[in-house]
C-alpha cells in the first residue's frame, strides 16, 4: 500500500557494521548538558548532577507491534521514540536521553534503515533528547527495535503509580480511543489492497485517527502545564494499552476503588463518526482502545479549581474506597464493572 518512492537498494553488507553506524548517526547532536560522551566509545557517560534519573526501555517486534505492510519506516522510528519518551514523561520527568538498538534481516536495505533513523531523529529533535548509543546486530527475519530512554527529575517531582488516594479526582489529557480506530481503518485499506492491489484508499475522512495511529505524541508538556498551575499528581501512567486497564494499574497499586464517568470521556468527532461507520461502540472503544500515550492521572480534590475548565485535561472520574470496587458510570447512571480488556478484545 505504501509504495516504494525510493528504488534504489544499497546492501547493508556493503559498509559493514560499523560503516552502516556512522552513517545512521552521523547528524545526531549532543544538547543535554547531562550527556557528556554519546555515541562512539564502548559507553556512553552522563552527568545528572544532584537530579533523580528514571529509565525505561520498550522492545518492539516486526509482525507483533508493528506491520509494516501500511506502518512507514520513518513513521515507525519517530513513534518508537514517542512511546519511549512517553514512559519518562509518565513519571513527571524531563525526557533527556536515548539508545537505540536494532536487529535487522538482510530483507532490509540501506535505504530503509535511513529512512528508520530519519524518524528517530526527527523525534529526538522534537523532544531535546540525545541519541547516545546502541547496538546493531542481524535477525534471521524481520526487523526489531530496542529503545532505552532516560529523564530527570527532582526527587520530589516524581509521580509514581501507588500514589492515589481515596477521594482524588482522575484526570486525562487530550483524547481517547482515536488511534485504535486509525488502525482499524488501516487494516481495512489494508485488506481491500490486498484484493484490489490498485485500488487507490481515500483516507480523507480519517486523517486525525491515522495520525493518531501512526504519529502519536508524548506529552512532554503536561509535566511544564502541571507546574504552573502548581499541580502536583497523586499517582500517574500513560495510556498505552488502554484508559481502562491503566485506571485498574492505578486503582491496584494504589489500593483505592474509582468511578469513571461515561458522559466525561473526551473522545472526537471524527472518532464517534468513525465507530458508528464501523458498528462499534465508541464507549468500549474508549475504554480500551489503546496507544493514544496520552497521561492518565489522579489529583487531590483541593486542586479542582486549579485544573477546572483547561482544555489540556479532563476530569473523568474520582477515586473511592477500594471496596467499592472499578466501575463505569453509563450516561443512564448504571456502574458496571470495568474490565482490563487492553487491546485486542475489542472486536471480540
Ligand atoms: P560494541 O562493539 O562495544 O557493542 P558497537 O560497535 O556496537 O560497540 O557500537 C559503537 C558505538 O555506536 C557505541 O557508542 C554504540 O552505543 C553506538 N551504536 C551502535 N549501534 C547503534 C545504533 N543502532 N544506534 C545508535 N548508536 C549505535
Ligand atoms: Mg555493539
């Protein structure tokens, strides 16, 4: 479906491993102070001073988290970034540093691992992070993708997913549910190509999901929102697989029960239109769907004054007694009990 813009095909063989490393990280630039040697020795060193540092790392897997049938490389490199630096940005941290890993089968030419790094570079532009190493190796098949980021932060900035408390009120950011529809509506272009290879897909209708899909942004900016408005969260995680089973992930560690409001779920137009086009329900799509990386977090109740009508966060719900247990209040006020579906079970 993508088609090929780029013929040509250089083997990888042909520079050999470490000609094919200075090639694909030959632009990247030092900017955090905290890196003091990046790519080029057997170890990268950094320097937080008197700052905490987290770490997070995500293993991706050609056929398991990614297809590259309608995912294109560039697109695949910035969002492995993404959901790196969303994991740091979950912790109420400043996203500082990467290292990439890759094993590639000889399937792949040059060209499509230029392409691969020129969206990790565009993403580690984006963010201010620095690329500072790695490690290159081949695979009998398919492409596999490993990213470690790192963040800093104050001790006391860091939020944590054990901390909410029974009468907190539980807030998102931005929208839900779109980027699972954006892959709905590529795997169906993806089967109508497969039946139709000429068949030219009009995607028009559909542009906000797919780029939710295939372009989703961390929230870097939450942590800076949240600091202005003097905002501390009790406990917080991002949304990867799903607003429900990331609100169980909280309500569990946390020890508390919670009560999420059906009619407070901000989902968009182009999403509720897309799910009655495809018979779904949007309510369990948006409580299930996942990938959105958008942060899902709980606050004390003094702060609502202070967070009340932004239209960077919702208030979907409070926390209660872990007895009361995890339910959705439905827009005809009945509370049924949430499931962790995560990301599959939908179009069970
Ligand atoms: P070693 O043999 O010690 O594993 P390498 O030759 O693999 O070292 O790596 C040389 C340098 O290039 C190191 O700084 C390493 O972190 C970096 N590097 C290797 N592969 C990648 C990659 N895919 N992306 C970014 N940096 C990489
Ligand atoms: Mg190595």
């Amino acid at each position: 479906m993508i088609e090929d813009k780029n013929p040509q095909r250089t083997s990888i063989a042909q520079l050999g491993e470490f000609g094919l490393i200075d090639h694909l990280t030959k632009n990247f630039e030092i900017t955090q102070p905290s890196t003091l040697k990046g790519i080029g020795d057997d170890a990268a060193v950094l320097d937080f001073k008197d700052k905490k540092v987290v770490v997070s790392t995500d293993l991706l897997i050609e056929g398991v988290h990614f297809d590259l049938a309608y995912v294109p490389l560039k697109h695949l490199g910035y969002k492995s970034v993404v959901v790196n630096v969303s994991d740091i940005c979950a912790m109420n941290a400043k996203p500082t540093q990467i290292t990439v890993s890759i094993a590639v089968s000889n399937r792949f030419p040059l060209e499509a691992l230029e392409e691969l790094y020129e969206g990790i570079e565009r993403a580690a532009q984006e963010y201010k992070i620095d690329v500072i190493g790695g490690d290159t190796t081949s695979s009998q098949k398919g492409l596999i993708i490993s990213i470690t980021a790192f963040g800093e932060a104050d001790e006391n900035e860091i939020v944590y997913r054990n901390g909410a408390k029974q009468t907190d009120l539980l807030v998102v950011t931005g929208d839900i549910g779109a980027a699972y529809m954006g892959l709905q509506v590529l795997e169906r272009e993806k089967q109508v190509f497969q039946v139709n290879p000429n068949s030219q897909p009009d995607l028009d209708a559909y542009t906000y999901l797919i780029e939710r899909q295939l372009k989703p942004e961390a929230r870097k900016d939450v942590r800076t929102l949240l600091h202005a408005l003097e905002i501390k969260p009790t406990s917080m995680i991002d949304i990867s697989d799903g607003l429900s089973s990331e609100i169980m992930h909280l309500c569990k560690q946390s020890g508390v029960g919670c009560n999420l409001y059906e009619d407070k779920l901000p989902i968009d137009p182009q999403f509720i239109s897309t799910c009655e086009e495809f018979n779904i329900d949007s309510t369990t799509v948006a409580i299930n769907g996942g990938e959105d990386y958008e942060l899902l977090f709980t606050i004390a109740m003094e702060d609502f004054d202070k967070i009340k009508g932004n239209p960077n966060f919702s208030i979907i719900g409070h926390m209660t007694q872990e007895s009361e247990g995890i339910h959705l209040v439905t827009r005809a006020n009945t509370r049924i009990p949430l499931k962790a579906r995560g990301w599959d079970a939908i179009s069970e």
